[in-house]
C-alpha cells in the first residue's frame, strides 16, 4: 500500500491487520503519486516479490478551493492534474514497465476516475471533473494498446462515497450536500468497501475479458431519473396496482 500521508498508511495497515490476521505480506511505502520518481521507487519495492500483477491507481484529491470556469485558480488546477491524471499515468507506465520485466502474461490496472466523468456535476469542481475525464480517456486508449500483452485496463466511476475526501468538502453546508444527495437513488453516499469489492472483481481473474471499461459502481445513479425534488419514491399513480 502506498499513500503520501504517513498518518493514512498506518490507518490502513491497521485494518488490514484486522480484517485479514493471517495476511503473509503486508507492506508500506510513502509515496507521491504526482512525483515519478516516488512511483518508480514503489513499484520497483515488489521486484523482490516477483514483480507488479495488479495496481490500484487509486490515490486522487478534490481540492477546496476547485471551482467553475471563472473562480478555480490555476495552481488547483495544475495540482490536482499532477495528481489525479500524472499520477494514474506514471502508476500505469511503470505497472507495464513491472510487468514487462517479470515477463508477465497478464495483469491487471484500475484506475479510479468517478462518475463526474460520465454525467454533469452540480457542484462546481473543474479541474477535478476534467481529471477524472482524462483518467477514463487515458485508460480506455491503455486497455487497447496493451490488450495483446495481456495487461488489462479498467477505470472504476464511483458515485460520491461516505469518505474523507468528500464528506470533509462537503462540511456542514447543507444546500452542497443536498445537491448530491437529490441525486441518489438509494438514498445513501455509497461506502469504500462498496468500491473495494468491485476492485476485487477487476483485480481477479474472474475479470478476465472484461477491458477498457468504465465499471460504474453508483447504486444506480447515473442511470436514474431525478426532478429536482430527487427521484420518485413511489410509482406514478397510473402504474400503481
Ligand atoms: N469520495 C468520493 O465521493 C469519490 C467519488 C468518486 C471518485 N472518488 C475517487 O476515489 C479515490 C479515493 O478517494 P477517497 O474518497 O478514498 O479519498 P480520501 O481523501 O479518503 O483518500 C485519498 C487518499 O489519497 C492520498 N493522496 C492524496 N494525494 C496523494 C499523492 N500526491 N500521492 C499519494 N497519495 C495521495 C491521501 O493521502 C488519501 O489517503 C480518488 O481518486 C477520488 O477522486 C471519490
């Protein structure tokens, strides 16, 4: 596992420890993802482990101070595209480049995007919408160019989650949190283990024809129809039995 925050891996060691006590090799690196070095270095930490099978390019920000068109400055955009869209590229680049030295015949990268790929954000946060784009972009053209080697591609589109790097933005402003919450519905933020499962799959042989997609895990809600009261909790009265 491999974060930037030292505070963050502890935090996930932690519960991997718990969930999964018998757990062989569990390992740690300080890493940013926006510096390629960093990402060389942890990628090149698990040649000892016979090289990369799978990576997770997961680690991503939504920066306060995003905004619209006229109000997002140009360091928060710059930031969070070293971040969000260098960091998901030096992850697969050196992914392939593992993998190619350990003579791999298959392998599988996901790269996290999010929903505001797909469907319009109500909330302003362009330079984070416009990342998450490029990240569904880059890895639909990799899943292609790489498909003969074998290595996989996929991008998860997760709908707003029940964690930190949401639900800190979204603070106590209850009008922001009741734009996206209008949106769901199931009626709930999805939750990290919802993702997780989903990450799994794709990082499983169980995956193994399923390429360049982006795997949406929403719990509907780009597929659903919302007024802005939010979606309908009953049938219309015509369809009613
Ligand atoms: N939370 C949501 O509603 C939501 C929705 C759709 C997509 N996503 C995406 O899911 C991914 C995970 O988000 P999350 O909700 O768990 O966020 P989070 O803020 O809880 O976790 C993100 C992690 O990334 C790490 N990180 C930040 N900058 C880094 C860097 N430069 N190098 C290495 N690590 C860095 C942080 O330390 C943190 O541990 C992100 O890519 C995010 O954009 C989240």
């Amino acid at each position: 596992m491999a974060d930037i925050s030292g505070p963050a891996l502890q935090h996930a060691i932690t519960k991997v420890k718990e969930l999964v006590p018998h757990a062989e090799k569990v390992d740690t690196i300080i890493c940013d993802v926006s510096e390629e070095t960093d990402v060389a270095a942890m990628v090149s930490h698990v040649d000892s482990w016979g090289g990369v099978d799978v990576i997770f390019n997961n680690a991503g920000i939504m920066h306060a101070d995003d905004a619209d068109a006229v109000d997002t400055p140009d360091r928060i955009w710059d930031l969070t595209h070293n971040i969000n869209v260098k960091g998901v590229w030096y992850g697969s680049k050196h992914a392939v480049l593992s993998m190619r030295k350990f003579e791999k015949k298959k392998g599988s990268i996901i790269n996290t995007a999010s929903v505001v790929a797909l469907v319009g954000s109500a909330t302003p946060q362009l330079a984070y919408t416009a990342s998450k784009g490029a990240v569904l972009a880059m890895t639909r053209e990799l899943a292609i160019v790489h498909a003969r080697e074998g290595f996989r591609f996929n991008a998860l589109c997760p709908a707003p989650l029940n964690t930190p790097l949401l639900q800190d933005w979204l603070g106590d402003d209850v009008a922001k949190r009741h734009r996206r919450e209008i949106h769901f519905p199931t009626g709930r933020f999805g939750e990290a283990i919802e993702q997780a499962q989903a990450v799994l799959f794709l990082a499983s042989d169980e995956s193994s024809f399923v390429n360049g997609t982006d795997f949406v895990v929403d719990g509907g809600m780009t597929k659903a129809y919302v007024t802005p009261e939010g979606p309908p909790t009953q049938p219309p009265a015509n369809l009613a039995r």
